[in-house]
C-alpha cells in the first residue's frame, strides 16, 4: 500500500539564478527568455495533472486534499526556477551544445536527441487535445483562457510535427528555428507522461528540491545514474541568492513607526537628498 505524499515544507518560489550563481549563463543571448510558450506548457501539464489524479482518485500517495492544495501560481513560479536549472544542467545554456560522440544526437539548450522530438511534439499535442476537452467543464481558470475556448495548435508544434511526418526533418536545423522558450515548452510537457509521478510536480510547486532532481532524472535524462552526471547534478538545482532588503525596509519591518520614520528620513538625508534638503532648509532659514 503507498504511503501518503508529505508536503509539510512551506510553500516557495525558487529564484531563478544569476550569472552570479552559474557564470556560464552568460552564454545565453538576451532574447532567451522564458516566455508565453513556457506558460502554456505549464498551464497544459497543470491542467492534465488535476484531469486524471480527480480521475483516478489519486496516485503515489496523492490526496483530495494535497491536490485542491496545488497552486497554479506557486507551480508557475518553480518550473520557471525548474527549467532553468535543467538547462545549465544539460547544456550550460548553450544553443549549440553536443556531446561530439558519433552516434550521440543530443542536440541544444535541453539535449534533445532526434527520436525524443518526435517523442515530445506527439506529447505536446496530446496534452493540448486534453486541455481542450475540458473547455466547458474546467473546475479552474487559467488565466487569458476563458471558459468554452479551446487552444489552438502552436504553429512551430505543426511545422515539427509535419517535417517529422514528411521525413524532412533535420534535428539541428529544427531546433535552432525554435525559440529559448519553445525548447523550454516542449521540454517541460516531454517530462509529463504516463510514467512521471505527479506528486512530483505537486511538489514542485512548494519548490522541493529533491522533487525536481526526480522529475530531471526520472523523465529527462536517459542515464543520470553514472557519477559523471550525478556529480553534476549535485552542481545544480539548487535554493538561490535572494538580495539582501534595503536598509528601509529592514527598518520597516522590525521597528515602531516613529523609529521606522525617523530611520528612513535620515537615510534620504545622508544619501540622494542629501543636497537638495539642505538647500530648502537654507531657503527657508532654518
């Protein structure tokens, strides 16, 4: 008998890490953002998750409770942090990356090889036709989609798909026609099939690291129990820097409202302001 999903961690959002954390994610070119596709990706496989666990009545140690539980926006925030990670894993956000071993097709961003293309496009369109069965009798709003209105197929998903069809498609070619942000869509939802455990991804959404280290080395990654891969696993998917907060705020929150006052006006004083309320005060003669 399973045994119940423990989600007793408090609920966060990791933060996406800085050239400061990975120096290497300086080889990412300024228009590699995780955008509107990576949205929908998440939406598609959040979605999917509440259609068949309410379905099944539930799996691997899911419950009722544990799956009202499971926020969009906290699932949203991690798999950015998530994917993110995955990349600098993978190819240390470089386009272009190759192992350079004849045979090997791993190619990109992600390290897509040729047979799991086609893999993953077949996924994407099936997690759209299922989203779209649920046009009417979605117990959830994702936002910008409103009720009765089905998602149409991403044109770039329809031009993979057909040049795969056709056998016309050429793995390096076709990935570098794809944006950051559709590697990153098609990668997420290639992660969400019928042998990934959802509890994982519900437990992403509260930013559990050894939930993501599972999703990457059970439904992404082939062979990720070599050292070689372990030990760069252990390199990544990690709790970030948070900036420190500002003096001000620091001030606000743990002082009276008087001290918090006089705090803050004196550290406008002795730093941009400095000059201009010392002119007034001279204009005004004080």
């Amino acid at each position: 008998m399973s045994s119940t999903v423990s989600l007793s961690a408090p609920t966060n959002i990791n933060p996406v890490a800085t050239t400061t954390e990975y120096s290497q994610k300086s080889n990412l070119p300024p228009n590699a953002i995780a955008g509107s596709y990576l949205t929908q990706a998440t939406v598609l496989v959040y979605d999917e998750i509440l259609r068949y666990q309410r379905g099944v009545k539930y799996t691997h140690g899911l419950t009722e409770q544990l799956v009202n539980d499971f926020d969009y926006g906290n699932f949203a925030g991690n798999v950015l942090w998530f994917m993110d990670e995955l990349v600098g894993v993978e190819s240390d956000w470089k386009k272009d990356a190759s192992p350079g071993i004849t045979g090997n097709t791993a190619y990109g961003y992600v390290q897509f090889t040729e047979d799991s293309v086609e893999t993953a496009v077949n996924r994407y369109k099936y997690h759209i036709g299922k989203f779209n069965e649920r046009i009417n009798n979605r117990d959830w709003q994702p936002y910008g989609i409103p009720k009765g209105v089905e998602i149409p197929m991403p044109s770039w998903i329809i031009t993979l798909d057909n040049a795969i069809d056709q056998g016309k498609y050429n793995h390096k070619v076709h990935l570098d026609l794809l944006s950051y942000d559709q590697v990153l869509a098609l990668a997420f939802v290639h992660l969400h099939r019928s042998t990934s455990k959802d509890a994982n991804f519900v437990k992403l959404a509260l930013g559990d690291i050894q939930a993501a280290k599972d999703l990457y080395t059970n439904n992404h990654h082939t062979n990720a129990k070599d050292n070689k891969t372990q030990t760069r696993i252990d390199q990544f998917f990690k709790i970030h820097i948070v900036a420190a907060p500002s003096l001000v705020t620091k001030v606000i929150e743990h002082s009276p409202v008087i001290v918090a006052a006089d705090a803050i006006l004196s550290n406008i004083f002795t730093q941009t302001y400095k000059n201009f309320i010392t002119g007034m005060k001279t204009l005004f003669g004080w």
